[in-house]
C-alpha cells in the first residue's frame, strides 16, 4: 500500500489537511481578495458581521476590516510558523545526529547543552528574546527557532544511537566510508519519518507561541497577526465579540489541521505502530 493510501485511510487527517489548504488558500488570496493593507480604517468601528457587504466579518475598534486581518494574518502565521521549524531543524538535526553517532563525551557535553535550554520554559525564554532583540518578524522566529530546536536533538540522537550499530552502517565503515558520508547518507534518510511527523506538530506549536506573544504586544508592530487581533480585542470582548472569535478560530483550526494531519504522516510513514494501535 502507497504512503497516500496509508495517509487517506486516516479521515481525520484528511479533514486536517482539507482545512490546511483553505488556510494557505487565505493566505495566497489575501493581497487579491484585500489589496488595501489591513491596517486602514475603511468603515466606522464596531460594524457586526454581515451587516454591511464588503465587511462580512465586521470592523474592529479602529474600523478596520476583520476579514482583511483574519486573511493577511494567516500568512504571518504560516510564515512564522514553517521558517521557525526550518531552523529549529537546521539546529537540532545536526547536534543530535552528531551526539547519537559518536555517544562518549560528544554525546554528554551536547545534551547538556540541550538541557540547558530545556530547564527554562519555552515561553518565558521567548519572551526573554523577543523583548532583549526587539518585536519583529525575525526575532520572532528566532526565538521560536531557539526554544524548539532541544526536542528535534533529542529525538535525532535516540534515532541515531538505534541505527549506528546496524549491518548496512557496519558495511559502509568496512568500505572506508567516512562518519560524515554515513551520517549523511546511510543513518540521516532513516531518521526522516519521525522527524518529519515531529516537524508537523512544531509548526503548530510556533504558530501558538507566535500568538501569544503577540496577543502580550511583543508581535511585529508592521504585520497583522491573529494574536495581535485577540490581543487588542480582549477589552471590548463584551461590546464585539467576534473581534476576538475569529481570529480565535482561525488559530484552534489550524493547529488542530496540523496536529491531524502529524497524527496522519505517523501513520503512513510508521504502518506497523497503525497497525498496532
């Protein structure tokens, strides 16, 4: 059986993936549907859902157009969300590679490094690093990079301390290759099932690290985000609920899309744990 009809036999991780694409659907017809930025005032404040056509969702406190934030800010989501788990991978895959291959003092003095970072609450760090480098969109995804990357090493080094002492590993020392070019090419590409389901669930886990910090006001000031949306929205939370609904739902039905669709990468690449489970 294909890995499409391991991963469609999943209907929850269809669902998730139907819902993740009208996401990145918003996200690459947001400057079309709404070309003006979503930061100009264009009708009066506090205008409820569909009361008015062009404004399906409504104007928020300063009478800007909820549907052109909600739309514009499922790029900054996505955005923040990928490249922050693309360099958290670029971080954790080589120490974990390095520490499960070699073990010894490499292997201690790495993961004790790794748990340093791990004894500090992956939200208070970033909010520590977001505040000392100043809000944007690049300290903003460094710092998620930043307090992401220790699970990433771990999993990669109890991968690789499972496969060093393998035949084909074996095979390819006897053959004079060299720890590098088996790192690489003979242990890495046996990895890459749990580290790809491990990468689905850190996008959903940075795109709501992202929004908390920008519901606390530490977003980027130059971009519409969801956080930023609920953040300025929770003191008229009473007076207009759905400044604070929307946007709250765009964020549950993204993560809950990217969990969903993990859950349905772990069963296509891993048969045998479906099977058993």
């Amino acid at each position: 059986m294909s890995f499409f009809a391991r991963f469609a036999q999943n209907r929850g991780a269809l669902v998730g993936l139907i819902i993740l694409l009208v996401i990145i659907a918003m996200a690459i017809l947001a400057p079309l549907l709404f070309p003006e930025s979503p930061w100009r005032m264009v009708q009066r404040p506090f205008l409820p859902p569909l009361s008015q056509d062009g404004f399906p969702l409504g104007t928020d406190t300063m009478g800007r157009n909820v549907a052109s934030g909600l739309m514009h800010g499922a790029w900054v989501s996505l955005l923040i969300g990928l490249v922050s788990t693309s360099v958290a991978l670029l971080i954790g895959v080589p120490l974990g590679a390095i520490a499960g291959y070699y073990g010894g003092l490499i292997d201690d003095v790495l993961m004790r490094f790794t748990e340093f970072f791990q004894t500090i609450p992956n939200f208070a760090l970033a909010i520590v690093l977001v505040a000392i480098m100043q809000p944007s969109i690049t300290s903003i995804v460094l710092a998620i990079a930043i307090v992401s990357w220790p699970p990433v090493a771990r999993l990669v080094r109890a991968e690789f301390m499972s496969l060093r002492n393998r035949e084909y590993v074996e095979a390819a020392r006897l053959v004079g290759q060299s720890n590098t070019t088996i790192i690489i090419r003979q242990i890495l590409p046996n990895t890459l099932s749990p580290i790809i389901v491990l990468a689905s669930l850190m996008v959903a886990t940075a795109i709501l690290l992202e929004s908390a910090l920008s519901f606390l006001g530490l977003g980027d000031p130059n971009v519409m985000s969801w956080g930023y949306m609920i953040g300025a929205a929770r003191t008229v939370i009473r007076q207009a609920w759905w400044l604070s609904f929307f946007p709250g739902v765009a964020i549950l039905l993204t993560v809950l899309a990217l969990n969903l669709v993990g859950e349905g990468l772990d069963d296509a690449l891993n048969p045998k744990l479906s099977r058993e489970r």
